[in-house]
C-alpha cells in the first residue's frame, strides 16, 4: 500500500463494513460511516510511520483503463504484531481484511490472505490470530477453508450502544526456510 491507495482502501473498508456487519452491528452506525473520515485516519497512520504493520492492497484494471494499465484497488488487508496484552507476545495478527463487496468469491482475499501469512513468516512469526465477530459466517468459513480455528478468546466491544462479541482464532504458521 502507498499512500496514493488511502482514499480506495479507506471505500474498501467502509464498504467492506457495511457489507460484513449488516445485522450483526447497529446499522446506524454502519450507514454513518464516511470514506472522507476513515481516509482521514489513514493519512494519520501513514504520517506517524507503519512500524511493524504490514499493508497490502489488491489491485485489477480498471473499468476503462485505457493504454495507461490502469488499476484501482479492490482489497486491502493489515498485519503485524500481536496487538492485545491478554497472551504473552511474539504472535502476529491479522487485523483487518476487506473485499470490495461486488468482488466477494473472486479470490482477492484468498490472495490477500496468502500474501500477508507469507510475509509473517517470513518474519518468524510463530502463529498468528485475529478477531471476526461473532455471527460472521462468511469470514468464519473463510478463516477456517484457510487452517483457523477458535482459540477460546473472546471479548465484546460497544458500537452505537450495543455489544458487539468477538471470538479469537488462530493458526500456527511454518518455520521459516531458512538460507
């Protein structure tokens, strides 16, 4: 990802959310969310320096793309270090992976999926483990065809006043090959 991808991966998360999440968050909350502000946030990620996080878009030609190539993006997902104080460190995480909604089922987030579970292990990352909410059966399908399984974590967090419940899973990765 470069910092020209931020205002396509901030409308790839906010879509992606508003797809994912439909009846398992307040929709308000999801109809509120803005691709002017997430990017917003983005740029203050970006500006601060990403550190230890890995971000990977997924990209296809453009509609009309004419000599040029051109591409627009269509996934993103983010990784890196384990996040939560809850285990002990050393464990990566998946934190986030999203489709452009009229692409699920093409392939990206396999693509996507693969691309950021080799680059963890290239950095000799023992497991790695991410959140889905709980009711997700599209992610809980797609996280289990890949090798995750719940690892007994859950928590909830509060969106627009109500609970929303997280299950943990977690896959260990291989040893990297070393020279």
């Amino acid at each position: 990802m470069t910092e020209d991808d931020i205002d396509a991966v901030a409308a790839v998360r906010v879509r992606g959310w508003q797809t994912a999440y439909a009846g398992l968050m307040p929709q308000s909350y999801l109809d509120a969310m803005s691709v002017r502000e997430d990017a917003e946030r983005r740029r203050e990620f970006f500006a601060r320096g990403l550190g230890d996080v890995i971000n990977l878009v997924a990209e296809e030609p453009a509609p009309g793309g004419g000599a040029d190539g051109g591409t627009e993006v269509v996934g993103w997902a983010c990784c890196g270090p384990y996040r939560d104080e809850d285990l002990p460190s050393g464990d990566a995480e998946l934190y986030a992976i999203y489709v452009r909604p009229e692409r699920l089922g093409a392939g990206i987030g396999h693509a996507l999926l693969t691309e950021a579970l080799r680059r963890l292990t290239e950095r000799e990352f023992p497991r790695v483990r991410l959140w889905v909410v709980r009711g997700n059966q599209r992610a809980e399908r797609f996280y289990a065809r890949a090798g995750f399984a719940p690892d007994g974590g859950e928590e909830s967090y509060e969106v627009a006043g109500a609970q929303v419940p997280e299950v943990r899973y977690a896959r260990d990765l291989p040893a990297a090959a070393r020279p």
